[in-house]
C-alpha cells in the first residue's frame, strides 16, 4: 500500500515512525554522545532524481554512539544569496559578496579515535546493501539485516542515519565502487568514473596522448581551456549537483536538524562541497582533493572552512595526490586522480614513516581503514596524549602546476 504513495510522502511517513512528538529535541552541551541508527537509504535514478528506501525500525536496532564537540562554522545567510554569487562568478567571472553567519553547532569531536572508528564503519556501509556480508554494525559484522535496495541502481546512494532525538542527522555518502579499490564493483562505476575524472583530473583526464578525455577541453600540450572545464562540472547530472539536492531533500523532512556529512574517497569529497556550501560538519576518508574542484564549481568561498575534515593516511596515493601518470595505479585502471590540495583540516597518519607502510593503492579501502589504522590509538612523538593525530590545514599547496590555463578556445 505504501509504494503506492508519492516517494517523497513514504518517506516522510517513514520518519513519523520514529519521532517521540511528547517533546522537542534538547539542545546539548559539547561531549554529550549521540546514538544514531539507520533510518534510510537514498539514491539516484538514471534521470537524477533522489530517491529514498525507509529502513524499518525493528530491523535497524544497532546502533552507533558518538562523541561531539562544538565546532564554528559559516553558513550563507540565504541560499538565495549563495546561487547568485555562484552564477554571477560562473557567467561574468566576478564576485559577489555574500554574507555569512558563524555559528556554533554540535559536531562529531574528531580528537577522539573512537569516533573516528565510528563514523569509518557508517561510511562503509554506504557501499553495500544491509544484507551483504561486509555491512559493519558496531559491534562487527552482520549478515542478517533483510533488507536492501533496487541492484540495479546507479549513480550517487548511501545511507542516512538518525540520532535517537531526531536532534543530528548524519548523511552518509558512498565512494567509487571499482572493484580495484574498495574490493568490489557495482551498478555505480560508470558514473562514479565519470565524476572521478572530471573532479580530480587537471584538464578532462588528459593523462597521455591514448587516453580518451572526458571533456573537449585539452587544447595540445600542457594548454586547457579554463571555461570549457567549468562547463563540464556544471551538469545536473553530476554529483554535486545531486549532492545538494539531495541535502535539501534531508534538511525538508528533518527540517530542525543539524546534519552531518561523511564519506570515503569520492564520497568524502562530495560531502566536503556540500558542507562548504550549507557549513555542515564534514569528515571524509581517503578523499580525492577537492580544493581545485571547488574553485572550477564556483563554490563561494566562506571565512573558514574549517568544519571539514579530512582523515587520510600516507601510504594511500589517491589523498596525497600522488597516484598520477600513465603507469600508476590509477592510471592504469583509467582514472586520472591529480589534485593534491584539500578544503579545511588534515589529520594525517604518516604510517609510511612511522609504520612502515608501503605506498599501495588497496590501502585505500575504508575496511583497510577500519581494520588497520583506526583500531588502536595513534602514538607519535610530539603528540603525546592524543589518540589521532593533530588536524591540520594544508600550506603552500599548488593543484596541477605544470598546466596553463586560459581562454584557449576563443583563440583557435
């Protein structure tokens, strides 16, 4: 009978299921934990619109604690305000001010390796359906859960969790499903490849003379043209198009939330764009750089984008940016990831210094991540008393250097 119904109107049903209406949510102090369950699954269909699966209630009993602390950020002060900024500096390369307001909001308190861990297996999740044998519950595994989504879905899916007073929700995005990366592949790799390419690339994934661009923007030589780039990005069918809307999707039925961001690889950096743009809190996991991604998108720029944080270890090349050239890795699987500058903090494990790591693509994986880094506390000297290392931003960092960029096209 529900199916029956309008998808926005099921899932708004689906939320009445779980609301305690006796009272409203309690505003809490900083280090107050948060238990968050699965509520729903999202996706997109081939035509980009968003779309949602509810998650029973008596099917999704594990839950996820996790601690918080208060984070500043900066929100536009309308989204009104925001586009236009954005579609002036697209249309006429000029900036417009926008007013932004600070604000303090409850956020996941990154100091702690334990909420590390917790928010590492939610993203993970974002890859599987809950029946699979690699869903991560709190405890470990589970291979029970009786529910899933369409196989044959595509594009951006992940999951979406709910705290317990409806007061903070956590949206979950799924990275790149290639099988070379993460363990298996998926109904998803076309379009993530795509996204991959376009974001991560200097010029349209122009790696070597035998590769096929995904944009026509290589102009010969180390020569691209900067507005061609900036067109292919702008797609309502690309992710961060549906990353936001996806947003205004969650932030319409849980209207008096705070929401969270997360993800792993491309999912990190997706939600990374998307909180600078609303100034929710973010952490991403093994992210691609997305700082120039950011800049050919637009994006207004806040006073701080400091509520985005990137968790990221040196022995993955994608994050470091060093998985570039023909014969990498990356290349070699068609995918040309080349940025090396990321938005907000840095907490970086330098486990090939300190662990002795080797620097390999399958450390990218977030079960890697899981299993390997996030499982006991970081020690290293000079961080005495910390169980992850110290977020950082990054400095005198410099995207595709050897490239030049203008209005190329206009000249032939």
């Amino acid at each position: 009978m529900l199916n029956l119904l309008p998808t926005t109107l099921r899932f708004l049903l689906g939320s009445l299921l779980w609301l305690d209406l006796s009272q409203p949510p309690a505003v809490l102090p900083a280090r107050t934990p948060l238990s968050f369950q699965l509520r729903h699954e999202h996706a997109i269909t081939n035509d980009s619109r968003v779309i949602f699966s509810n998650v029973v209630p008596s099917f999704s009993s594990d839950s996820y604690v996790v601690s918080t602390s208060n984070i500043q950020t900066h929100r536009p002060q309308s989204a009104n305000a925001f586009h236009s900024a954005r579609l002036r500096s697209i249309r006429y390369d000029q900036s417009e001010r926008v007013l932004w307001d600070q604000t303090d909001v409850l956020g996941p308190n990154v100091d702690e390796r334990e909420t590390l861990l917790t928010l590492a297996k939610m993203t993970s999740n974002a890859y599987t359906s809950p029946t699979a044998s690699d869903w991560y519950t709190s405890e470990g595994w589970n291979k029970s859960t009786p529910f899933g989504w369409e196989p044959d879905a595509d594009g951006l899916r992940g999951h979406i969790f709910v705290s317990d007073d409806n007061s903070t929700v956590v949206l979950s995005i799924k990275g790149t499903s290639a099988g070379w990366i993460t363990g298996g592949g998926g109904p998803t790799v076309r379009k993530d490849k795509l996204n991959d390419n376009l974001l991560f690339s200097c010029c349209c994934a122009r790696v070597g003379p035998t590769w096929s661009t995904v944009c026509d923007c290589h102009q010969g030589s180390y020569r691209c043209d900067q507005e061609c780039l900036e067109r292919s990005l702008i797609g309502e069918s690309l992710y961060y198009s549906v990353g936001v809307n996806l947003y205004n999707n969650v932030t319409y039925l849980y209207p008096n939330a705070n929401i969270w961001l997360i993800g792993h690889s491309l999912g990190g950096s997706l939600a990374s764009l998307v909180g600078v743009t609303f100034g929710a809190p973010v952490v991403a996991f093994e992210a691609p750089s997305e700082k120039l991604a950011a800049t050919r998108l637009h994006l207004p720029s806040p006073p701080s984008t400091h509520h985005v944080i990137h968790v990221f270890h040196t022995a993955d090349p994608i994050p470091m940016g060093t998985c570039t050239g023909v014969t990498s890795s990356c290349g070699i699987a068609g995918y040309a990831m080349e940025t090396r500058c990321h938005l907000g903090k840095v907490i970086r494990y330098d486990t090939v210094t300190h662990l002795k790591w080797s620097v390999d693509i399958r450390t990218h994986s977030i079960v890697q991540i899981i299993d390997r880094l996030l499982n006991e506390d970081w020690t290293q000297e000079g961080q005495e008393g910390r169980t992850v290392p110290e977020a950082k931003a990054d400095e005198d960092c410099v995207d595709c250097f050897n490239w030049e960029f203008g209005s190329f096209h206009s000249k032939s």
